[in-house]
C-alpha cells in the first residue's frame, strides 16, 4: 500500500499531465487547424488527432478530481500534503 502522499502525489500527477494534455492539444489542434486553412489539407488528421488528446486530458483531469474527492473524504482533507 502507498503512503498518503505519494497517493497524493499521483493524483496530482494524473491532473498536471491532464492539463499538460489539454494545452499542448490546443496549441498542435490550432496550428494544425491554421495549415489547413492555409492549403495543406492533410493537417486535419493531426489536429483531429490533438483534438482527441484534449478530450483524453479533460477526462484524465476530471478522474483526478473524483479520485482527490473520494481520498479526501476517506482520509480528510490534508492527509497526504507535504508540509
């Protein structure tokens, strides 16, 4: 069994990798978006692509917060926060 923290830490990690996901995703999705506008078609593949790794960081960042809620609500709010 893990410690409280590094419970914590792993959620937290899910969360940063989530929002990692989302902003980079949104960044390749508008510049792939600006290709294709710009004549090369075959870029809609890839921001299709990045638009679905926003909707995976989105899920991931939402699991996140169930599983912090459900940890908290188990072992109290500040359990697992390094001081």
């Amino acid at each position: 069994m893990d410690s409280l923290i590094q419970q914590r830490l792993a959620f937290e990690r899910d969360r940063t990798f989530g929002w990692l996901a989302v902003v980079f995703g949104a960044l390749f999705f508008a510049w792939g978006a600006w290709m294709a506008w710009s004549g090369t078609p075959t870029y809609l593949f890839g921001a299709a692509a990045c638009a679905v790794g926003i909707v995976l960081g989105v899920q991931r960042i939402r699991r996140s917060g169930r599983t912090r809620e459900v940890f908290e609500r188990e072992h109290g709010k500040h359990a697992g926060v390094r001081s």
